[in-house]
C-alpha cells in the first residue's frame, strides 16, 4: 500500500506540469523524446502497478502516432485529448483519461482502396486494406489547429488534401482542405514539357508533417515503388493553406528520391533549417539527389547542403534506402544522426554536411549498428551522457553514447532479447536528462510476416537488460495486432499506443486496488462452518479476493489442479492450495492432503502481490458435507440411482437400489491421494471402519466410500443401499470418523411397503 500511495503522489505533482504532443517524434529534432513525464519510471512500472487502462475503438487501422493536448475546452468542458486519425479517413478527439465515446469526430471522405494501385511486384499490399490518413498530423497549439493529409478516392482519380480542423470542434479552417498539386522544373520521370507534374496516384503521404514558422510542410514517397515516381516536399500556409509557399522535388531530371523516413517526418533546426533524408533512384549530385541527406531552405526549399555516403550507387543497385530513417538532431549541438537499410549509423555535422563522404573521417561519422536496417532511432539527451537507441530485425536493442562529437562503436547497453523485425515503434520517456528516470518504451511485432499480434515493452533505458514490464506479462493487457513504425505516446501517466486492430490502446498506472479480506471459510457441499479437514473442498468468502468475473481452475502441466489463478494464491499453513474457481467474493479451494496430523491452519489469500490478514482454524480428521443439486447446502442431493440418473423427485431411487452419494470433508484415502490430483482408482477412505449412513433416519448398508474417479481428489462417494419402508424426500447423512453431515441433503425414494421376506432386486430404468 505504501508503493500506491507514493504512487499517487507523484501523480498529483506531474500533474501540475504541461505535457503536449503536437507532432510526430515530440520535437523538431525528431528525437523520440518525452523528457517531461514524472509519473512513468523504472520504480514505478511494474507488472503489480502497471498496464492496460482501456482501449478507445475507431473506424480503421491506425498509423499515424496519436496526438495530445492538456486543458482542451470542448463543449463547455476542460479536457485532456488524445487525437487519433485512421486509415478510414476519420479523426476523432477522445479524453484521454476515460474509456468512452469520442468528444467529436468526422470522416473526411472514401479512403483508397490498397488494390487500386499497381506496382512493379504486382496489387500494393504492404498496407491493407485501405489508405487514408497515413501520415502523423500536426497540431498548432496557438491557434488549436489540427493539420492533416487524407487520401481520397472519387470518380476513378485519385486525391490527397490538406485539412486545417479546429480542435475543439473538428470545423475546417484557414481555407482548407485544399487538393495538393504541384510541378517543378525538370526533364525527369513523367515530365512533359519540361515539367514535373505530381501525380498522387503514384505517391504515399507517408512522413509526419511538419509545421515551422507558420508553414506546413507534406511531404511523399512511392507507392510501393510504382513507376513513377519521385521525393516530394511542399509547404503550405498554415493561416490560410490554399497558398502553397514552396515545392521541392529532389529529382527533377531523374527519377525516384522519395521521401518516406519510415514515417518520420522532416526535421528543423533551431535556424529554422530543414533536413530530409532521401531513399532509392537517380543521383548526380547536382540536380538529382537520392539516398541523400538534404539541408533546405525553409522559404525556397532549395537544397543548401547535402551528404550523400562514397556508396551511393550501391545503396541504389541494392534497395538499400539510406532514407530509412529520416534524420535526427542532437539537441544543443550541430550533429545529426540518420540511418538506412545497410544497417549503418551516419553522424554528421549538420553545420556542414560533407557532401560525398568515405565516412571514415571524425566528421562525418559511420559504424555499423545494426546488421538490418534501421527504420527508427530515439535519444536520450541524458546528463550523465547521452544515449541513442537503435536496433534491426531480430536483434537486441542497443544504446550508442554520444561523446562530444562522435559516436561510441561499442554500444554501452542491450536488450538481453532479440526484438522480432526491425519496424518498432520506440518512445524515450524519462525527468529531463536525470539518471534513473528513463524508460525506453518499444512497440514490437511477436512475429513474421505482418500483421501479426504486438506487444509494448517497457526497458530500463539505462540497462536494456532489464525488462520492467511488457504487455504479455497478463492477458487483459494484450496491444492486438502490430502498427509498424508507430512510435507510442507518452503523456501524463499514460502510454497511448496505435494498433491494426481498430482501437487506440491505453496503458497506465493502475488505481490502488484494496486488499483481500476474508470474512469466513465453508465446507464447499454444506455450506457448513467450523474446523476443516484436509482434502476437503471450501468456499472461502470475502473482499477483493480475486478478479471481478468469475475464473474456472485449470490443470497444470503435471496434469494437477493449479495453485495459481489470475494473480490469486490460497495458502493453508504456507502450503498452496489447488483453486477450483475465483472471484472477488468468493473462492472454492482444496484444503491440501499435508495437514493430516495438524490441529490448526492458517488460512490466507494472496491476490496480485497484496495478502489478506490470516485466519486460523481448527483441523479435523474428517468434516463431511454432501454437495446438493442448488449449491446452497440444503435440499436435493447431487445423488445418482443405479441406472446412473441423477436423483430427484421426478426420477426417486428403488427400495433396495444403490445410489451414490457425493460430499467432500472426509479426509483421507489408502493408500492416499495427491492434493490436486484426480482421483483415479476406487481408493477407500482411511477411516472407512467408521463410516455409518442413514437414509430417512434408518440405518443404511454402506457399500463403498472413498474417492471418486474422475473427480479432484478430496471429493467422495459413498455407495448407500436405499432401505425399504421409506417414501418421497428423506434426510441422507454420512458419518466419518464420528462427524456427522448436514441433515438437510435430500434424496428421493419411491414409496413402497415393508421389504418382502424374499424379492429380486428390481433396477428402475427412466422411461
């Protein structure tokens, strides 16, 4: 209880701080940073305090990374919002501290159809089944403005419009949308007298927008790689987005330079520079410039500076985009970092890029960090030493340390696992630079090919060995289906992570829960108080003992009943018991076959990491109690005749018949039985020599008692031969050992006379 109450303390304080997130990678360095969250640390997350809120279901997948703000007024009502957009083409704007239906939402026309588009491998499929809003959109929090690209469909054609929307009402503003057109200048791929048209057939919005000094900025790669193609970047103005300030094309006399950055967007330095990273298609480093590192003006978006690695050609002939992974800025320096699908980690000097460079000088900077590509990228601007996070497909997670200006080859940290494909979305949460604050938040694929199932997992971002929780950890925390590339949001004490599976899912401190209480233990068959016996089935009553809805038992890999059930344990004198079935009411347990010889026992209930004051009672050899037909301990018996129907009035037992009888609290067998087990033989009880009945007050043959095969052990039979001279319901009790059974168990017998001097027995058969 202590560690909630810290808990909730540091809640209220982190609180008081304003925690947004307007764009993708959280800054325009793109750093994959939030350096403001106090609630989230290593000391914190833990799979006892830690994991799935809820989950806020939408119309279509979700790539775009969500956005928040603090302190929205909607509707006459302050809120903290979470704004998620779809491949639906639907935005929507929920709380982002409760599970329920949107504040607003609106649907900004027929998303694409994947299938409408042809590319050199045939019907585009990477991401299916319809392409909408694909980008990460961009907030202006001066003027509450929500900037997005959709893809749309009408009349055969294809279009991508910029939308402006109000946040507080999902209005549009500043002239939007506005269909994007645009030419440049040029000879190359597709251009027709002496300009290059963008067609949006051919393109993805794919990086994150970019707003910078009241411009937005688009930008596109291929679709798939179908021919043609080229990189785009355009820039719009955000008071009034039907003027189009800029438009830059980085291969006007050639073909291919796209710009996708894995869903990165455009990086700003604090000149109000520009830099892109440019993948597969023609190169000569004067008018054309792909698998290059761009620096552009912000006004003219002409190419300033630019790198480009000794094998430029190669990455071309080889598929191997350097602009994979868009670029990142190290905050307070001039250095930036990028990386493509060689697997190399690029540092330049952003101040001066080196344009063709063997990459083997100080400046720029090359080590081989992945053996796979690299996609994503996320630091850390620690004070005790930076960090830079990458990794490739099945391979650890690894932390680089920036040492003035150069990378460290050997990286300082790693996953103790391999992450499954090399497309993860990665979030550094942490208190500013302070050591011990960091946690590496990483949305992974459990397997391959896509779509497969996720899981978020949660690394100490100082030791990446060490796992502080994942979201597999328990199944109500399951992510659903994989969103590659989409980097989870953290805000406020809260982790908002996209999925394919049509739902945004929220993760969290959990509320404190109360501990177990137990208010009192019964014979599970009788309902009946007192000492317990072992081998005996109970029902232990109470508060906050176990999940909400009820959970039926499993058996274990040894083919025994388990003593662990959704974070529930039941100890009897230290030793664990087997569950039958939990709720947070009740409990049914088997009192373990070892308190033979015991006079008492400790009774405790331990439910996710917090226990319930013992309770002690006395131990019996034997405490029987017969099960009924209603579970309340009284009234028709769980009994069968001896054709194997169940007993009751409709169908009572012949005069002279065998019935069985079943109870529990009789104590042990011979030879004995192991606790959890199932019974398998007809092993007697050990006090069989005891073992009276009587059926309607007359004194009964007993024929059998012991367990019952197929049952758990701890539950018996006894075999009883009903006597003559009874009719309709009478009282059946057991007697072990001296204790006797409830008296109100019932069985039904036909009325009939005396026992003849002489009869057949006759079996009754039901009609």
């Amino acid at each position: 209880m202590v560690r909630y109450a810290i808990s909730l303390v540091i809640l209220s304080v982190g609180a008081l701080k304003a925690q947004n997130v307007t764009m993708a990678g959280y800054d325009l360095a793109r750093t994959n940073a939030d350096l403001n969250e106090t609630i989230l640390s290593p000391q914190t997350v833990q799979s006892s305090a830690f994991g799935k809120l809820f989950s806020l279901a939408v119309d279509g997948q979700i790539y775009a990374q969500p956005l928040y703000m603090q302190n929205v007024a909607i509707n006459g009502q302050t809120h903290n919002v979470v704004f998620v957009a779809t491949q639906h083409n639907s935005v929507y704007a929920f709380d982002a501290d409760t599970a329920g239906p949107p504040l607003w939402t609106l649907n900004l026309g027929p998303s694409v159809s994947s299938d409408s588009y042809d590319t050199e491998d045939g019907p585009y499929d990477d991401i299916s089944p319809e392409i909408g809003i694909l980008g990460t959109p961009v907030i202006d929090p001066a003027t509450g403005t929500l900037y997005l690209v959709t893809a749309t469909a009408a009349s055969g054609y294809h279009y991508h419009r910029l939308h402006a929307l109000d946040i507080t009402t999902g209005a549009e503003r500043f002239g939007a949308p506005v269909v994007i057109n645009a030419q440049v200048r040029g000879t190359g791929e597709s251009s027709a007298a002496g300009s290059v048209e963008f067609v949006s057939s051919q393109h993805l919005q794919r990086p994150a927008l970019l707003l910078l000094n009241g411009v937005v900025y688009v930008g596109f790669g291929s679709h798939g790689d179908g021919d043609p193609w080229h990189g785009w970047l355009m820039g719009y103005k955000a008071s009034n987005v039907q003027v189009q300030t800029a438009v830059f094309n980085p291969t006007v006399n050639g073909w291919g330079g796209a710009i996708w950055q894995s869903g990165r967007g455009p990086s700003a330095d604090s000149q109000g520079n520009i830099y892109v990273v440019t993948s597969n298609g023609d190169s000569d480093d004067v008018t054309d410039f792909s698998d290059a590192v761009l620096k552009l003006d912000p006004n003219s978006l002409s190419i300033q500076d630019w790198f480009a690695p000794s094998d430029q050609q190669s990455i071309d002939d080889d598929d191997e985009d350097l602009g994979s992974a868009g670029a990142m800025l190290v905050p307070g320096t001039s250095l930036l970092a990028t990386g493509g699908k060689q697997g190399t980690l690029y540092l330049l000097n952003s101040s001066s890029l080196g344009h063709v460079s063997p990459g083997n000088g100080q400046i720029p900077q090359s080590i081989p960090a992945s053996g796979t590509g690299i996609f994503n990228m996320a630091f850390w601007n620690r004070t005790s030493g930076p960090l830079l996070y990458v990794n490739g497909a099945t391979a650890s997670m690894e932390a680089f340390q920036l040492s003035g200006n150069q990378i460290n080859a050997t990286p300082v940290s790693q996953s103790s696992v391999p992450f499954g494909v090399s497309y993860q979305g990665m979030t550094v949460s942490a208190s500013g630079g302070q050591a011990g604050s960091g946690i590496l938040w990483v949305a992974d694929s459990d397997s391959w090919p896509l779509p497969a199932a996720g899981t978020l997992h949660a690394l100490n971002a100082e030791d990446l060995s060490t796992e502080l929780w994942n979201s597999d950890m328990n199944p109500s925390d399951a992510l659903g289906l994989f969103t590659k590339f989409a980097n989870p949001t953290v805000a406020n004490g809260k982790v908002y992570v996209a999925s394919l599976s049509n739902q945004l899912v929220v993760y969290g401190m959990l509320a404190p829960q109360p501990a177990p209480v137990i208010t009192g233990v019964v014979n599970g068959a009788s309902y009946a108080t007192g000492a317990i016996a072992p081998g005996e089935v109970v029902t232990i009553y109470g508060q906050n003992l176990g999940p909400q809805a009820l959970v039926a038992g499993v058996f274990d890999a040894n083919g025994n009943m388990s003593t662990q059930l959704s974070g529930l344990q039941v100890n009897f004198n230290a030793i664990p018991a087997p569950l039958l079935y939990a709720s947070a009411g009740a409990v049914s347990a088997v009192v373990p076959f070892e308190l033979a010889g015991s006079s008492q026992a400790a009774v405790q209930v331990s439910y996710n990491g917090q226990s319930a004051a013992a309770v002690t009672y006395n131990v019996v050899p034997a405490a029987p109690g017969i099960f009924t037909a209603n579970s309340a301990g009284s009234g028709e018996g769980v009994i069968m005749n001896e054709d194997s129907s169940p007993n009751s009035t409709d169908y009572p037992a012949a005069p002279g018949s065998t019935i069985v009888v079943y109870a529990t609290g009789c104590g042990a067998t011979n030879p004995g039985d192991t606790t959890g087990s199932l019974a398998q033989n007809k092993n007697p009880l050990a006090a069989i020599n005891s073992v009276t009945a009587t059926i309607g007050g007359l004194q009964t043959q007993v024929t059998y008692a012991g367990d019952a095969p197929g049952k758990i052990a701890g539950m018996a039979e006894f075999d009883l031969v009903v006597p003559w001279g009874l009719g309709g319901s009478v009282p059946v009790v057991v007697t072990v050992n001296g204790a006797q059974s409830q008296a109100t168990a019932t069985v039904a017998v036909e009325g009939r006379g005396p026992a003849p001097s002489s009869f057949s027995r006759r079996v009754r058969r039901m009609p």
